[in-house]
C-alpha cells in the first residue's frame, strides 16, 4: 500500500502547521545537521523529505506509531526508527550572546506536560502524571529562546530554574516571571502582605506585569497546538526532544 502523505503544498500546512516554505527551511535545517547522511544499514525507504513530514506530522497530531504507518506507506517500526533518528535533528537552536546596550526582555514560566513515563513526570497539581517545562520567550518576537530540561511535574517553578541552565544562559538579560519565582533574582510581581495593601504605583506595577507576562501563556497555548505537549508517551529524552523540536516549529511558524 502506498502512502497517502507526500512532502507537497497540499499536506504541509494542515498536517503541520507550517507553510511551504517554512517547512522547507526546516528540511534545510535537518539536512545541514546530517538529517541525510549515512545510517550504518539498509538505506531508508522514504526520502528526507516525507521522514522530516513524518516527524512533524507526529508531534502535531500526535498519531500512534499504527496510525503513522499507513498515511506514509511503511511499517510501524519504520516510523519508529524514522523519529528517533530525526527528533534530535529539530532542536532549538542556541539563543544569541546579548549584546552590549541592547534593551532586551525575557519571560520565563513553566508548564505541566503530562507523560507516561515515571522516570520522567510525577502526579502533579493537574492531577496527572506530568512534567515541569521551562520555557523562556523574548517579549518582543514571541518566539521561544531556549527550553530546560523536563523535571518532575510536583518540583516548583523556582526549583526547576534553579537547576536548569536557563539562568546562565539568561546572564546579563532582563527577565521577568511570575510570584512562583520569588527568591530566584528574576522580577516577580509586587507582594501583598497580610495588613500591608500594595501602594497604587506597586498595583500599576503588577497590571502591566501581568499584561507583558501574559505573552508567555500564550505562546504556551500556540506550542500545545502540537499535541504531543498535551500528552507525551514517549520515554527517555522523547519529551526533551518534543518540546525542542516544537519551539523550532512555533518559531518558524510565528516567522511567517
């Protein structure tokens, strides 16, 4: 049986989110970083092309291995090998050294991506087994600057950041965040303490806080387009590569 999904117009942004050309330099970006070299066996039976279609087919409907298999006319096994040769092919990109004098915002938040495997989440406050992703976005663009490491989902924000390597590579740039972050030298929300109400300009403050922090919530809701974020059964890395791979997606996406 022949497969019913082709690297073409047609399929690319329904099935993925991306237009044409956007999925081409995606394809460029995984050819540059070996996407097509040599596997060490039998050569594959589908072209680059409809491999990178498959993968992102993959994180955005989030299909069963069974389901994959017949839309690109190969064997459950094939799509198998295909994401694991490619996910970590679509990774973000590194975030560019700040440069000296430029005004640049960040914002930092977390998000509970539920899993299936226990090495990875934890029961978490969504009640699911989930993991703690940290996202940074630039306030500006919108679009994702880097990702740590998924930590069980019962960790707090200000822990998983802590641990990450979100703050060194946050050095030297403004970042803000929400009250989870208290204690962490980000710039959180003004405090209301019990008998103490918050002076006018710190509730001003806090309004325009929320309004500039509210971004990353949304791009949060963009990148969960992909359903793989909504509920991750890959093991191991999987989920580390998902959400890599669907940053470099949004941000392709969000470019236009």
């Amino acid at each position: 049986m022949g497969g019913v999904l082709r690297a073409e117009p047609v399929w690319g942004e329904t099935f993925t989110g991306l237009r044409m050309v956007r999925f081409e330099k995606l394809l460029r970006v995984v050819r540059e970083r070996g996407g097509n070299g040599p596997g060490g066996g039998r050569p594959w039976c589908l072209p680059l092309a409809e491999r990178v279609l498959l993968v992102a087919v993959y994180y955005r409907t989030n299909l069963t291995m069974r389901q994959l298999a017949p839309l690109f006319g190969c064997s459950p096994a094939t799509v198998c090998r295909v994401i694991q040769r490619l996910r970590p092919l679509l990774a973000l990109e590194p975030a560019p050294r700040p440069v000296a004098g430029a005004d640049r915002l960040w914002i930092v938040d977390g998000t509970l991506v539920p899993v299936r495997d226990r090495t990875v989440g934890a029961s978490s406050r969504n009640y699911r087994f989930s993991a703690n992703v940290q996202v940074i976005i630039d306030a500006d663009t919108r679009l994702v600057v880097a990702s740590a490491r998924p930590a069980p989902g019962n960790k707090a924000d200000a822990h998983v950041w802590r641990e990450s390597n979100l703050p060194a590579l946050a050095a030297g740039t403004m970042v803000i965040a929400d009250g989870a972050y208290l204690g962490t030298g980000l710039i959180v929300p003004h405090r209301r303490r019990a008998g103490r109400p918050l002076l006018r300009g710190q509730e001003e403050d806090n309004a325009e806080h929320r309004r500039v922090r509210a971004r990353v919530e949304h791009t949060f809701a963009r990148m969960k387009n992909w359903k793989i974020l909504r509920d991750c059964r890959q093991r191991g890395d999987g989920l580390h590569h998902a959400v890599q791979a669907v940053a470099t997606m949004h941000n392709l996406a969000m470019a236009g």
